[in-house]
C-alpha cells in the first residue's frame, strides 16, 4: 500500500523567472508550450502568476522545454511518527 503526501512550497518569482528564460531562448512561445504540452494561453498565465498552484509535473515539462532547471527542490519533513 502506498500513501501519498503532497507537498506544497512557495516560490516567489517563479513566474518571472520561466518568462526571462524564455525570452532568452530563440525558439518561438508556441514552439515552447507545446514542447511542454499545453496551450500558450496556460504558459501566459504561468508567467503571470495567474496560476497559484503550478503542478510539479507541468514545472518539470517547463524546464524540459527550456532545457534549464529552476533548482526547485521538494524536502520532506525528517521528523515521522511511527
């Protein structure tokens, strides 16, 4: 059995950063949201911030598509009950 736990972190700046690089990257926005399968609308809003809780999944395609990584690391809490 498996149990799930998820995590969430705030990551201020996070939409401006993904708009610098993509801005320095040559490739075209529609060229880079699909290589991140989603719409250029949905990476617009990303950018804005208008999204307030990105799914690591669509993060990781991000950077994927941009070919850099962000360093947004997930740490789990040390302290457990048994």
């Amino acid at each position: 059995m498996q149990i799930e736990r998820p995590l969430r972190i705030d990551v201020p700046g996070l939409g401006e950063k993904i708009r610098q690089a993509r801005k320095a990257d040559e490739r075209s926005l529609t060229k880079l949201a699909a290589l991140a399968d989603m719409s250029v609308q949905n990476w617009y809003a990303i950018e804005n911030e208008d999204i307030k809780v990105l799914p690591e999944a669509t993060l990781r395609k991000i950077e994927a598509a941009l070919g850099i990584n962000f360093g947004i690391v997930f740490k789990e809490q040390e302290s457990q009950e048994s």
